[in-house]
C-alpha cells in the first residue's frame, strides 16, 4: 500500500478545519479505504496556531520550503491564499510531481492555464474543489458525475455574502449599507468587503464553472461582472411588489453564437427555484442536456464545510496515487489557446426592470415610452409611485424581452432629458 503523506501550507480558517477533518477521519481513511494517509507537516508562520490543532505527528514549521524540499510528501494542500505567494508555491510543487489540492478561487480563474499546463506537464493532478462553492461538491459534479452531459446552462447564487446582505434588506428593509454592517458583525463580510459586494468572488467562481462546462477557457476578467452595491431599498421593495426577489447571479448559458457568461443582480419570480436560497447559503443549479436540471445547495463558505470539500480532494489525490493513474481526470482543455467564445453582453437579450427619477410633470412617461419603442422595447407593465421629495417621483417599467445594446442605448438617450432627477437603475429579469 503506497504511503500518502500530506503537507499543508497555511492553518487559518479553512486549513485548521482541514486539519481537523482529517483527525476525525483518518483512521477510516485507512481502514476502510486502504489508503496509508498521514499527515506529514504543516507550514504556517503563525505558530500558535500548531497548539491549537490534533496534529498528532506532524512537524510544524514556519517555512513552506520545508514541505517542498520533503522527497516524502506526495500531496501539497494550499490554503495560505492571495495569487502572489500561493502561485509560486503550487508551481513549484507541481514541477517536483507533487500533486497539489487548493482552495484558491482567483488563483485558478486568474491562472488556471499555466498552472494546469505546469501539472500536465509533470504528469500530475491539481484538484480544486473547495474554489467553488464551499462544501457543496459542484466541480466534481460537473467533471464527473455530469459527464455523460452536454452543460445547457447555470444559472448560480454563489456569493454568501451578497445572498446574506440581500436577504437583510428584504426581510427588514435595511438600506445597504446597514445589511453589510450586520453582515460584518456576524462575520459574513470582510473588513475590506470589496471582492465581494464588487462581484470579483462571484466573477472567480464563475469564470472556474464556465470553464468546465464550456471544456475551454474562459478568462477572469472577460466577461460582465456587476455587484450589488448599487441596489437600492427601494428596488427590492418594489421587486416584492412585483413578485420577484433580488439576488446576485451568475449566469452562464450556451448558445448558438457562443457562451453567455455574466455576474450581475438579477430578480427572480418567487416561485423560482433559487428565489428561497437565503442568508449566506448558495446555491448551483445546473441543466444537462440528458439530466435535465440539478440543483446543488448548501453552505458555500465556512471553515468546515470548506475543509470537507478540501479532504475530498485529498483522498481524490491519494486513490490516483494509490492506483498509479496519476490524471484520471485531466485538464488539459484549460489552455490560453483554447479560449472559449463569448457572447458580448451587449448582445445578451432579457427582460428588464428600469427605474427612472424623473419629474412629476405631463408628459413625462410618454417620452420614456416613446424612446424606448424607437429602440423596438417592448413595455409590459407601468408602475409608478410617489416619491421621497415633492419635485420628482420614480416611474418603473417591465420591458418585455430585450437586446441590452438597445436598453442602454434607450437610458442614454431619455437620461438627456432635463425631467430625470438620477441616474436610471436597470435591473434583468431572469425566468
């Protein structure tokens, strides 16, 4: 039986969770699944953490070399972070045909071709389960389980700490910015809550999901990515009162011109499947070609779901070793060259919910309609409501299915006008 000695580089939260994890279940490991497991050393540089932790006999240190320079470890985990440290770290092991497990969302979605290159190459396997969605086993489900599929669309709440702020400002009709002080005194928002309220950490995850599902290489940073600090109270009040909710979406659905990926806020109808995924859960939901629709839900962050998903990767890695196949699954379609082609978000087509602040004058809403049927929108209901201040009132239309070049090109057009008191809010609308 081959000895699959582990080394991991950085014990914060998630690491110490694997740590753990692994503790709990390593005898099981062992004996039910033949797989001679142990957990060898363990890097970080804030050594009271080590006494913190069941490291039963691993050698800790503060230098990530001395997990590299070890003939004996077989398998690196990752989880010190960030894209600058890690990168260097998760190459170099990779060239010493190591294999590698990591967590590290912006590292793949930012570099995923050079490193899966560089694991190619040296004839081992980079598993990185735990980048998307926490402990809810999406990558897995896409590379493996959904195989015999052809992937139609996804369509993905994948952001905790959005999903909770939104939820706050629903439920109790908090403007934003206290929905995001509640979420950072429960600790669901960072101190620099930026990445994720901006919409990047959604953007990394999808830019990984639209990857796989397109078995090409969509980059970080090639698509639409909205966040959701733009959404007003207001806006999801009136969203209720048309029978939707709010949420931050990713969205990525192929089509005949190409793949249609994009992050942006987005109403959902009440009855819609994801419309109920509240607080800090996530979801996926997944269409196949053959299966139909799936949906993955659960904790999408945290320090042990996160670890679950980072062991299941481990023991992924010690079977391959175990059984001398090394790349059962491969990536080798994760290239530079071989980017995938994406459908431009000006030729996206949806259903809108525009917001217009505009003067409480005659004539007002026939010039909004009429600048938007020169662009061929079609209206499907009106609303309009009276307002915080005398001089101005907000009028909201439903358009019927649209080309977004022509929704923006309409705004443009009627924010000209001298009856519009503020910038329009545009919102999609996904069935």
């Amino acid at each position: 039986m081959a000895k699959i000695n582990i080394g991991i580089v950085g014990v914060g939260t998630v690491g110490g969770g694997v740590v753990k994890a692994l503790d709990a279940r390593i005898d099981y490991f062992n004996k039910a699944l033949g797989l001679d497991i142990r957990l060898a050393r363990i890097a970080d540089k804030v050594a009271s953490r080590f006494s913190q932790l069941p490291v039963r006999g691993a050698v800790c240190t503060a230098d990530s070399n001395d997990i590299l320079n070890d003939d004996s470890i077989n398998v690196v985990v990752e989880l010190a972070g960030g894209t600058g440290f890690a990168k260097t770290l998760v190459l170099d092991a990779l060239k010493r045909g190591k294999h590698v497990v990591t967590a590290n969302k912006a590292l793949i979605a930012e570099y995923g071709p050079e490193i899966f290159e560089t694991a190619d190459k040296a004839g081992v396997s980079l598993y990185f389960e735990a980048s998307v969605g926490g402990g809810m086993p999406v990558i897995k489900a896409i590379r493996e389980g959904l195989i015999g599929n052809e992937i139609i669309s996804i369509r993905t709440i994948i952001n905790g700490t959005c999903n909770y702020i939104l939820t706050q400002m629903a439920a109790y009709g908090l403007p934003f910015a206290d929905a995001l002080a509640a979420a950072q005194k429960s600790g669901y928002a960072e101190a620099d809550p930026a990445l994720d309220v901006g919409g990047g950490d959604s953007g990394h995850k999808v830019a990984i999901l639209a990857s796989l599902a397109s078995g090409g290489y969509v980059p970080y940073g090639g698509f639409s990515v909205e966040g959701i600090t733009g959404i007003a109270g207001e806006d999801i009040k009136f969203a209720a009162e048309l029978g939707y909710v709010v949420k931050l979406l990713g969205v990525i659905k192929r089509g005949a011109d190409g793949l249609d990926v994009r992050v942006h806020p987005a109403m959902l109808p009440k009855g819609h499947i994801l419309a109920s995924v509240s607080d800090v859960f996530n979801a996926v939901l997944l269409e196949g070609d053959a299966v139909g629709q799936i949906l993955i839900y659960g904790r999408g962050a945290g320090e042990m779901p996160t670890a679950s998903a980072v062991v299941g990767d481990i023991i992924d890695a010690a079977r391959n070793i175990t059984d001398g196949c090394p790349k059962r699954v491969p990536m080798d379609y994760y290239r530079a060259g071989r980017k995938a082609a994406l459908v431009p978000i000006e030729r996206v087509e949806s259903r809108y919910y525009l917001r217009f602040n505009v003067s409480d004058n005659p004539g007002v809403l026939a010039s909004i309609t009429s600048r938007l049927g020169a662009e061929g929108i079609s209206i499907a209901s009106v609303m309009q409501r009276e307002g915080a201040a005398k001089e101005w009132v907000p009028v909201i239309i439903i358009t019927h299915k649209a080309l977004e070049q022509g929704v923006r090109k309409a705004v443009r057009e009627i924010e000209k006008e001298s009856f519009v008191r503020a910038p329009t809010q545009i919102i999609r609308i996904e069935e």
